[in-house]
C-alpha cells in the first residue's frame, strides 16, 4: 500500500499498543488504521464500539504535520472516505 499523505510507496504492518494493528510510513512517520480491524481490536478487550458524533468545538493544541494540507485517500482503495 502507498502512504496516503506523503506517497511513499511501502507501508509497514505493525502492532501500535494492546496488539491494535496498523500501517505505518516511516518516511512520514504517519499511521494508519482500519475501522474494522480497531473494531475487532475493541472487541478483544471487551469494549463495545459505539457511534457517537464529534464535537468540533473542542480546542485540541497540537501543530498538524506538513504532510496534512489536504485530505488523505484510503491506502487499500485509493479513494476519499465517504461516511453514510
């Protein structure tokens, strides 16, 4: 799979914390992980995933990486995420 931000052409499969899978860039340092497999991840440890909207008003302090100007494709489908 390519990087979806930075376009580097080789994503590493790796275990972020508790065993939860993810594809990791190590140019751009991003990672990236499938609703279904943090799904079945919650599921191992006995959390029931729920739905919930966002508040977009909450103040987050963070500085975004240079690599997040723009909106990301999909690394599996090459294509926008469309919720619905």
């Amino acid at each position: 799979m390519e990087c979806p931000k930075c376009k580097c052409p080789q994503l590493d499969t790796i275990n972020l914390s508790d065993q939860l899978p993810a594809h990791h860039c190590g140019m751009c340092q991003g990672h990236w992980i499938r609703a279904y497999e943090y799904e079945q991840w919650l599921e191992t440890l006995g959390v029931e995933f729920k739905q919930t909207s966002i508040d977009y008003d909450i103040p987050l302090n963070f500085t975004p990486s240079d690599f997040d100007v723009k909106a990301a494709l999909c690394p599996r489908l090459s294509q926008l995420y469309e919720e619905g």
